[in-house]
C-alpha cells in the first residue's frame, strides 16, 4: 500500500504514534508519505520507503492569520496525485481531518482516496467541543471512510460528545516497540541522579494543568519520607512552576530533579523504579504503556483511558484523582518490598508486550486500510452530516 500519513511533528503523543506507525508499516513493505509543515521528531534519519513532503504556506498578506489548514489540503492533493496514494491517514480531527476532505473533494471521481481518521484525545475532549470548532469537528469526523480511536473510553467520548453512530469507530490501541524499552538493553544512569540505596521515581508530561504535577510532587514527598528516593521529571510546560513551588513547599527541593524535554525517554525509564502519571484526564496514558515496556511499575488515576492500559494491583495501581495519600501508600508498598516491586515489573513489561506490542497492534492497522480499501466504510448505515 502507499500511505499518507499527516500528524502534528512536534513533541506529543500522537505524533509520537503516528511516526512510530509509519516506520513500522516501511518495515512491512508499505510506502509511507509524512505529509506536514516539519519532519516528525521520531524521524531522524533516512529509512528506506518512507518520504517527508512539507507544507509551505503562504506570505501573502491576506493570509496572515493561519492558513495550514489550505495549504495542508494542497499538499495532500499534489502528493496524491504525483505519488499514487492509496489512502490518507491523518491523526487528529482539527485540521487534519478537515484538510483530507477538502483534498478528496479536489481529486473527484476519477481518484478515489480512502481517509482514515485517528482520535487521539484533546482533539475531541477538548479541541472539539470549543463551541466553533463543534460542527466541523463532527463533519470532518463523518466524511472520514474509516474512524478510529485509541482507546474504548475516547470512543465513549466521541460517540457522547458527536453524536457519531458507535459502530463507525474501531478502536485501535496505541502500541509500544518493547525492543526500544528493553531496560535489560539499555545503559542504566542511576548513578547520575542517586544516591547509593535510594529510588528513582519518574514522572513525564508536558506540565499542562491536566497531568497535576503538583500531586506529582506530593505524592513523592510522602514517599520520600518513608523510602530514600528522588524525583526525576521530564518534559517543560505552563505548570513546571507549580511543581518547583511545590516542592519548595515540601522540603524536597534537594531531591527533585528537572531533566526538561529529552529525546532519549526509553534509557531513562530504563533505570526508574516507580513511574507517577496523577492525571485528571488521559485518553490512554502512553507515557504510562512505555513506562511498563521499561518494566516500571505505575502509580495513575482511574481517568480516562489509564484503567484500560494499568492493570490495579498487578501492573501498578489505580487511585482517584487527587488522593495523593492512597497514591503514596501504593507506591511505598511497592518500592519496600523488593519481591513485590519484581513481581509488578514483570507484569508490566510482559502486559506492554503482549497486549500493546508493535506485532500486536501493527497488524490491526493493516486489516483494517484492507477493509476500508476494499471499501467497507466504517458503519453500515447512512450518517446524517
């Protein structure tokens, strides 16, 4: 098959994803088009199969206030045409999704293109429902042949929030390459953050309000004073502040440590005892599945996505949001007891890969563009738009 595949390039989840995809569908034969305005940041070099068109926009004074959304649909046209695309899969609703069906609406009749639709999370639980934004949304998620969402509860999300028939979305999970996250592997840098007997606890975010990083630290700070431990946080955002002044607050200021935005997630995880994901929302929680794959045990909220992707009680454990006490116990009960915390680590790495691996989930992707291909659109019934 020949792929297009448009995600935002930048650091996030389902940019992430979508070029984890498209590399691992190069890996089974597939040729595979990135189409955006940068190279996905999980592209770094050459691979075989795989081709980067970037979206240029216009300096034309009239145009001064975004025009993405038309030169994307411009792109995605003249790369159909000249390249042969099979299929565009575009991951995220706004304006990916909107930009694919302009694309289409331009090629007509005589070259028929199949859009398939990935739902990653903020596109609809957030993006989606700002009043303006609510009927496109909708629309561009309907003109879609195939809709797919990366987990049972942002389908749940959708069907509430768009009043989409629940049969026209699949749900395909978000997956992991278990080899990258090999902590067996990959070189362990304790010896840069701790000192001797002490734990590495980690937590990865993007520090938006949402991931409530000040329970990140508070949940810490308890532990901390029961298992000699430190904090390692990775990422940047509006909140990072927060969590400074939090742990100023708690007198941990000597043990948290603010590593800032990494390339290399997987050598970290590869050396952290415990992963702390306190969200009040996630539509699967990938920072917690890689987690796993690094065989971490996860302390999360039951929120959103994360009870499909943490089994309680066996790879980590589940508490409300904002019950940074519970959470606390949970994982000093893990970090003390060195045959529990092997047990759980287990469990976490054989669940990642087992469930979530890239052999597992790849192949789902490839049946279904088979079947919207073949022209089975997603649902059986007329949609109303």
């Amino acid at each position: 098959m020949k792929i297009g595949i448009t995600c935002y390039p930048t650091y996030g989840g389902s940019g992430a994803i979508a070029t984890e995809l498209g590399i691992e569908l190069s890996r089974r034969g597939h040729e595979v088009h990135f189409i955006s305005y940068a190279q996905p940041f999980r592209l770094p070099h050459f691979m075989e199969r795989i081709y980067f068109h970037e979206v240029e926009m216009s300096r034309y004074p009239l145009f001064e206030h975004n025009n993405y959304s038309l030169s994307l649909a411009a792109m995605m046209h003249e790369v159909t045409l000249r390249e042969g695309l099979d299929l565009l899969h575009v991951h995220y609703a706004i304006p990916h999704a909107t930009s694919a069906w302009i694309a289409r609406e331009m090629l007509g009749a005589d070259h028929p293109l199949r859009i398939v639709t990935t739902l990653h999370g903020t596109d609809i639980t957030l993006v989606g429902q700002e009043r303006s934004f609510g009927e496109i949304t909708r629309f561009s998620i309907l003109k879609s042949d195939g809709i797919t969402a990366v987990s049972d509860y942002l389908k749940r999300e959708t069907v509430d929030s768009f009043d989409v028939p629940p049969e026209r979305i699949e749900v395909i999970p978000n997956f992991v390459d278990p080899a990258l996250y090999d902590r067996g592997k990959l070189p362990c840098h304790k010896q840069a953050f701790l000192r001797d007997g002490e734990k590495m606890i980690v937590h990865v975010s993007n520090f938006r309000p949402v991931k409530r990083v000040r329970d990140v630290v508070r949940t810490f700070a308890r532990i901390a004073r029961r298992v000699p431990s430190r904090l390692v946080l990775i990422g940047d955002g509006p909140d990072r502040p927060e969590a400074a002044d939090e742990a100023r607050e708690q007198g941990v200021t000597d043990r948290v440590l603010f590593l800032g935005k990494q390339d290399s997630v997987a050598e970290l995880l590869a050396c952290a005892d415990l992963f702390i994901l306190p969200s009040s929302s996630e539509s699967f929680g990938l920072v917690a599945l890689e987690a796993m794959a690094s065989g971490v045990p996860v302390i999360a909220t039951h929120a959103g996505g994360l009870p499909e992707v943490v089994d309680d009680g066996v790879t980590g454990f589940l508490a409300p949001i904002g019950a940074v006490e519970e959470m606390a116990d949970a994982g000093t009960s893990i970090l003390a007891d060195g045959k529990r915390w092997r047990a759980m680590s287990a469990a976490a790495r054989r669940c990642a890969v087992e469930r979530y691996g890239v052999d597992v989930i790849i192949p789902q992707y490839e049946r279904y563009y088979e079947r919207i291909l073949a022209g089975e659109r997603a649902g059986t019934h007329p949609v109303t738009v």
